[in-house]
C-alpha cells in the first residue's frame, strides 16, 4: 500500500481514542524525531512517511496493564518466556505490534511490524528502520531523563551521521540501560544483551 499524508492523520485520529494525553505527546514527539532522522539517513518521501507510521503505533499497547498485555499475548499465540515475564517493560513492544497488524493490516508491513516489535529491547542485526524508531523513542525532545539527554547531545553532537556514528549512539544506549538495570537489580533482558554484543561484533 502507498502510504500518504491521509493515512497518518487516519492513524492519528485513531491514536487519540487510545492514548491519555501524556502518551499522545510523546508519541507525536516521537514522529516528528524520527521524520528528523529518516532524513539524516536518506529515507525517501515513502520511507518516511512508513517511519512516521511506526512511531505513531509503537505504544498502542503501552498504557495496558501486565495482565492485560499477558492476555494479548495468550490472544495473538505470542510466546512468553521467562525473561519475558521479568522485564514487564518490553510487553508493549509485543502486544502492540501484533495489535497494529491485526487493527490496520493494509498499513502495517512487515517492515513496521518489526519496528514496533523490537522498538524497546533491540536486537541483533536490526535493519535502519528499525534502529531508528528505537533510537526516535530513546531521544524525542520531550525526554528529560538524564539518560535520554545524554544519548540525545551525544547524537546531535556530531557532524557526520554516519551509519557508524549512528551505531555508536545504539550502543550507548544499550550501555546506559544495562547500568540502570544493574543499578536497580533488575534482570536485564536477553535480547538487549544479544542487541549490544551484535553492534560491537559488526
């Protein structure tokens, strides 16, 4: 499907009816950060149009509570693991993607399936699209958590947005995570560790 400027005020329209007013300023933040990079990266009008789309679906899911997301994941046959079950953080990532395909499925492709599904843990060899919704979700202008500050000057600090430079920014982010993890005690979860090993191996 060719996507336009109709389809994202569609999603737009029906973003609003599922989101407090909190999660529709960052995700509408989170759209205009990753029309910003899509730019960087020589995305084309479509492309950044596709982006925009899974910014403004990445947190359908996110206001649901864990029972709620263990529900969804029981509904689409998502496996739960373990590790699962300890980072209850990363269920929005699961739930909404399958959400997403299921609500709009003449708009979401694989290509923004898999966006929203690895938007909050990463993984190994993520595609550009990809990395960049993780990193439009990390760094939008409305975060002021010292850590999205941190990774935000260190992005915007350099001259050359190169795909290395971009990659050095996905493993800070991943360094920065894990330390909160660790400074918390709480598990952190296998795919952010593969997400992180993979970028230093590349």
């Amino acid at each position: 499907m060719q996507l336009n400027e109709n389809s994202l005020i569609f999603l737009r329209g029906e973003i609003e009816k599922k989101m407090s007013k909190k999660r529709l300023l960052h995700t509408f933040a989170v759209e205009k950060e990753i029309s910003t990079l899509g730019k960087l990266y020589g995305f084309d009008k479509n492309g950044i149009t596709k982006l925009r789309v899974s910014a403004l679906l990445h947190d359908i899911t996110k206001e649901i509570n864990i029972d709620g997301q263990i529900s969804y994941c029981k509904q689409y046959g998502i496996k739960i693991t373990k590790d699962d079950l300890k980072s209850p953080k990363l269920f929005h990532s699961l739930t909404g993607a399958h959400l997403a395909r299921q609500l709009y499925p003449d708009i979401v492709d694989k290509t923004i399936f898999n966006a929203i599904r690895f938007h909050t843990s990463g993984k190994p060899n993520m595609s550009m699209f990809e990395k960049l919704l993780y990193l439009a979700d990390y760094i939008e202008e409305t975060r002021v958590f010292a850590d999205c500050v941190t990774l935000r000057n260190f992005f915007y600090s350099s001259k050359e947005f190169t795909l290395e430079h971009l990659d050095k920014t996905l493993l800070l982010s991943y360094d920065l995570t894990i330390k909160n993890l660790l400074d918390e005690v709480r598990p952190i979860h296998p795919k952010t560790i593969a997400a992180r090993n993979s970028l230093i191996k590349n």
